[in-house]
C-alpha cells in the first residue's frame, strides 16, 4: 500500500521533472532564436537608423525625390510613405483608405511603377524616384487619363480616383494599346465604393487611342 508520503513525493518529482522540461525546451528555442540571421533589409534599416545621431526612434531628415524636385523633410523612422506625402510635403492628392494595401487608394508611382504608399517606408524609398497625382500632369495640360476620367464621368466621389489615374496611367504608359481585360486587371486591386468600373475601363481605352495618334 502507497502512503500519502511516498505519493506527495512522488507528484513532487514529477512537478520537477515538468519544470526541467520546459526550462530545457525554453532555453532550446531562444537559443535558435538568437541563431537566425537578420535579412539584408532589417540589417540595412537597422544600420540606417542605428547612424542617425540621437535614439533610434527619434526623427530622422531625409530626402525624398518627389515630383521631379528633391524633398527634404523630417519623420518618424516608422513613417510610411504616404505619411510623408500627406504630412510634412502636404501632398493631399494622395488618399489612405484601409491603410493596409487593400484598397489601393494610395497608389502613387516608384521608379514608374505603381505601388502602395501605405505599406512602403519613408525611408526605404530613399532617392527613387516618386511621382504623385499633383506631378502627372505636365504644367496645365492634364495627363491622357486624367482627361478622359473627365470625359468619361469615370469620377464619383474622387476619394479612390487618384489611385486608380495613376495605376491606369501607368498601364497606358507601358502599353498603348490594352485591352479591356488588361485594364481590368490593373484596377483589380483598387475599391471604388460607387462603382465606376465600367466608366473607368471606357476612359483608360480611350486615353490609349488618343496616347497612340
């Protein structure tokens, strides 16, 4: 017969034993941690604030190359890009809708491709080049798109318009003669809450036959 001695020893060894278990596996696991290495993008944001002089989330000035002109501006390390646009350089053009590439709302061109702003650090874009709503046009003369959008009453509520203008002006740029599927897929990302698709599809055609003459 066990009596309670020998049983509350043994729930005791047990427990221990537990707790030995799970130091071990802890002590495992943060040593694997420790082991991987850092990607080249964490190590070279790490390095780039890291430089700055002061704590590393204190304001940094960069130069961000927006429109054509050479941008210097102070900001947040965290900072995306279209924080940046809308705060410090006062570039309202440029809308955030879900703030977490959804909607596309915030599109705006890097280096002439479309992207979104709100997943894209300030200070990861560094000297590429950043081209905006307010910066396609060419002085008073209005870009293609920009035109048939008018035309085409392809503009309801104007929030996402400026997103869809530059990923549909840069469809056009790189390929004057899409088709209307090709349109649609470059607008696939983009949430327009009234629903102007068709108009807009109608107006990125038109704006291709006028690019080709």
């Amino acid at each position: 017969m066990v009596s309670s001695r020998d049983s509350i020893d043994a729930t005791a060894a047990c427990a221990v034993t537990r707790r030995d278990f799970l130091k071990s596996v802890s002590v495992g696991i943060a040593g694997s941690a420790m082991l991987e290495p850092i990607t080249p993008t964490v190590a070279a944001a790490t390095q780039r604030v890291t430089s700055a002089s002061g704590p590393a989330d204190a304001p940094l000035r960069i130069v961000l190359d927006v429109n054509g002109q050479q941008r210097e501006l102070e900001i947040e390390p965290q900072a995306t890009l279209v924080e940046a646009l809308r705060g410090p350089l006062h570039l309202m053009g440029t809308k955030v809708g879900c703030d977490r590439g959804a909607c596309s709302a915030c599109t705006v061109w890097v280096d002439g491709a479309p992207v979104l702003s709100c997943m894209l650090l300030a200070v990861d874009v560094s000297e590429r080049k950043i081209l905006t709503i307010e910066g396609l046009a060419r002085g008073e003369e209005l870009h293609p798109v920009q035109s048939a959008f008018i035309s085409h009453d392809a503009i309801q509520c104007g929030f996402c318009t400026p997103g869809l203008v530059m990923s549909c002006a840069a469809l056009i740029e790189n390929n004057h003669s899409p088709s209307a599927e090709e349109v649609k897929a470059a607008i696939s990302g983009h949430l327009c809450r009234c629903g102007t698709y068709p108009h807009v599809i109608e107006a990125v055609l038109d704006a291709a036959r006028f690019m080709k003459g």
